[in-house]
C-alpha cells in the first residue's frame, strides 16, 4: 500500500448513499466490523475523490 499526499480525512455520512457496498445505509457502520473489507472500483473512486480531490490512477 502506498500512502498518497494530500488525502484528508472525510466524514462518511454524507457519501454513504455513493458506497456500493453498504447495502443498509442506516446501518452502515456495521460493515466496518471487521479490519478488512472488499470494496468495488466505483465506491473505492468515490472515496478517492473525496479524499484526494481526484481519482489516483496506476
């Protein structure tokens, strides 16, 4: 993992409704349970460009 200059911390109440991945969005913290988690490319692109501001690309 490589950490990337510039990224903030976000509050994620309010991209909830952008994550794929919690599927009940008024229970969201109960996928954060466990320390890892698989999450798909478009949820990880909305996080991205919450916290970079844009979509790191490799």
């Amino acid at each position: 993992m490589e950490y990337l200059r510039g990224a903030k911390h976000v509050d994620i109440t309010h991209i909830i409704p952008k994550l794929n991945f919690i599927k009940n969005k008024e229970s969201w913290g109960y996928v954060f349970r466990f320390a890892f988690l698989e999450i798909d490319q478009e949820s990880f692109a909305n996080i991205a460009e919450e916290m970079l501001g844009y979509m790191p690309i490799k």
